[in-house]
C-alpha cells in the first residue's frame, strides 16, 4: 500500500469518527394564551416548537421543527414556516427570511372573509429582535394573524368537527414561551383541555 493510500484510509477513517463523535440536544419551546378563536369564542391555544443543537468536533449546528399553533377544541392545527422549508413557505420567497402561514385557498379567507390574495401569508410569527428563522426565535414572540377558515366547523359523517383558530386581529397576539428539555413527543410539555364540558357545553343536558 503506497503512502498516499494510507494517507486517504486515514483521512476516511478520522472523518467517520468525528461524525461518530456528534451529538445532539432537542428543547422544546412552548407557551399558552387566552383568546377568541374566529367565532369570538374565548379559547385557549398552545404554541410549540422543538430546536435541535448538533455539536460536532469543531461544529456547532442548529435545526427547528415548524412553529405550531393549537386551539382548544379544535382538531386542526397552524403551522408555521420559515425559509428553511421552501415548499412550505411558498407566499414568500426562498431569499427572503421570515416565519409564515401561508394559508389554503380551499381552507381558508382572509381578515375581511375574502379569498387569500396568491404570493400573501395569511399570518407571522416575530420576536423582539426580529428574528427571522424559527430556530432563533426569543422567549417572547407575536402573531400576527390575517386569516381566518372558510369552514370553522365541517361535518364528518354524523359529526360536527371544529376546525376554527386563532381569531384574526390588526394588534399582535404577544405569547410568553418556556422551554423544556426533550421532544414534545415526549409528553413534557402540557396539552390542551378539550373536555366537553368546555368544548361542547351543551352535552349530556
């Protein structure tokens, strides 16, 4: 084996071993609210995101899931993109930041109940310092909602299912966040409480 042959194993086997040395750390970031969904019922909702912290030998990376938005009561979710999610965040283009629902034609309407105007996100997500990924988002963040569904309740066979969100407003929803470690697929973070009780009050009379 000539010299440069060695030299390339090495080189091969020193470059598996700083991969192999990798390690990563997830946090969840959460936070709760009270407001009206689009029906002016006063709900409560849930934002969460998870970050991933990649550090490598002599590297330092990190990655975000989706920024999502929850109602109580309500069995669909917003999801939020940034321009780390090309296909996703369609409505603004892949050179520029920010973190947006872009909306559904067939789902949704904007704040004055008129069809979604095509290349305009229905809402934003922003911080204090602007930050423009999900990944770099502080401890207290805004909404900014311009939207509102086509159909906030839809029938499902027999059923009535809510489909509604976050009521649409021209002063930001500011949310206080925590975090957590671990995945919220880890149950670390509390869920919403969609009891009938709450969400259909009208049962069992």
């Amino acid at each position: 084996m000539t010299l440069l042959k060695i030299f390339s194993v090495f080189l091969l086997g020193f470059s598996l071993l700083l991969q192999g040395c990798a390690t990563s750390r997830t946090t969840t970031h959460y936070g709760f609210f009270e407001a009206e969904n689009s029906q002016g019922e006063l709900r409560q909702f849930r934002v969460h995101w998870e970050t991933i912290d990649v550090q490598g030998f002599n590297s330092r990376e990190r990655y975000s899931t989706p920024l999502v938005l929850q109602a109580q009561c309500s069995q669909r979710a917003v999801r939020f993109y940034d321009a780390n999610f090309r296909a996703q965040r369609a409505c603004i283009p892949n050179d520029q930041l920010g973190i947006a629902y872009c909306g559904s034609e067939r789902k949704d309407l904007d704040h004055r109940a008129l069809p979604i105007e095509k290349g305009k996100a229905c809402a934003y997500v922003v911080d204090a310092k602007g930050a423009g990924e999900i990944k770099y988002l502080g401890d207290e963040i805004q909404i900014i909602m311009r939207c509102q569904p086509k159909e906030p309740q839809v029938r499902v066979g027999r059923k009535w299912v809510n489909r509604d969100y976050l009521k649409p407003s021209s002063i930001p929803y500011v949310v206080s966040t925590k975090t957590v470690p671990g995945s919220d697929k880890d149950g670390h973070v509390p869920q919403l409480w969609n009891h009938s009780s709450v969400c259909d009050p009208t049962q069992g009379r």
